[in-house]
C-alpha cells in the first residue's frame, strides 16, 4: 500500500512538471512566430528615378539644383512613395545611370533628395558614390519620394545626369 502512495505521489510530481515544460515551450514557440510576423524587419527593393533634368530649381547646401525626377518601384511601376519610420537607416546603392563617364568613382555634384511631408529635403543624401553609397537615417515617419538634384552650373555638366536612375534600396528598421 505503501508502494501504492509513493508511486501516486511520483505521477503527480511528474505530471506537474511535464505540465510546465509543455508550457514553457508553447510560449516560447509563440515568442518565435510572433517575432517572424510582427517585428519589423530589414527590406530591399529596386527603384527607377527618370530625371528629365527641367524642372523647378532648390537651393541645397548654398548651390542651386535642377529638380525634375520620377521615382517608382521596378516591381511595382504605380508606386511611387515608399513608408519610411523615423530612425529606419536606409542604403541606397546605385546599380545603373546615364552617365557611362561617371562609372568610375562616383557622379559628382549629384544628389539624392528626400520628399516627405514637409517638402523637398527633408533628408538630403551625399554625393552618389559607387564604393560607399548613400546613407541616411529617417527623421519622421511618413510615406517618402526619392528625386534626383543635379547641381546647375554649366561647368558641372548636368546633362550628364538626364535619364533613368536605378538603384537598390534598403531599409532597416532602428
């Protein structure tokens, strides 16, 4: 009889435990499905800015610049806004351009602007590098339009820069 109670008391003491493992692993198999669906995570995508190159003039940096640019997505030619979060990094690297004498190093006095909610600029990116592309972190969340400056002074040759523009985009989240 004794045996009996022992044994008894055994099977509660394990069932008890298996009941926690079990929970245990249900939550943490609920902590790993939820992290792939809802966390945000890093996106790339292509874009295509056309710069015609004769349109309205910004003033950036103390130079002024020929604005006149249409992004879109490559896989998706109605979209032209991309949402952007504030602190989302974003890398732009540039794969192809009109200007096959610019393929060397980098496309001088050519930049990337930033059309958010508050207008033109409000992120302005670096000269278009080759080696080390454009880097920038996002100052408010909004929906974003990528345009192409080209500095306007004759001796710049910015009609080097008329034509399509693509580049890889992404983005990660902070």
């Amino acid at each position: 009889m004794r045996k009996m109670l022992v044994l008894e008391e055994i099977w509660k003491v394990l069932k008890k435990r298996y009941y926690i493992v079990m929970l245990v692993v249900a939550i943490a198999i609920s902590l790993i499905v939820a992290s792939y669906f809802f966390m945000p995570k890093t996106q790339t995508f292509k874009m295509e800015i056309d710069y015609s190159g004769f349109e309205d003039l910004v003033q950036f940096q103390n130079e002024w610049y020929i604005r006149g640019s249409v992004m879109h997505i490559i896989d998706n030619p109605n979209q032209q806004s991309i949402q952007l979060r504030k602190g989302d990094s974003v890398v732009l690297k540039l794969l192809d351009n009109p200007s096959k004498a610019a393929q060397e190093w980098y496309l001088h006095y050519n930049y990337i602007f930033l059309n958010g909610g508050g207008g033109l600029a409000d992120v302005a990116c670096e000269k278009i590098s080759l080696d080390d592309p454009p880097r920038f972190v996002v100052p408010k969340d909004g929906y974003y339009i990528f345009e192409l400056g080209v500095v306007n002074v004759d001796a710049y040759y910015p009609g080097d820069s008329i034509g399509v523009w693509t580049f890889s985009v992404t983005v990660i989240p902070p």
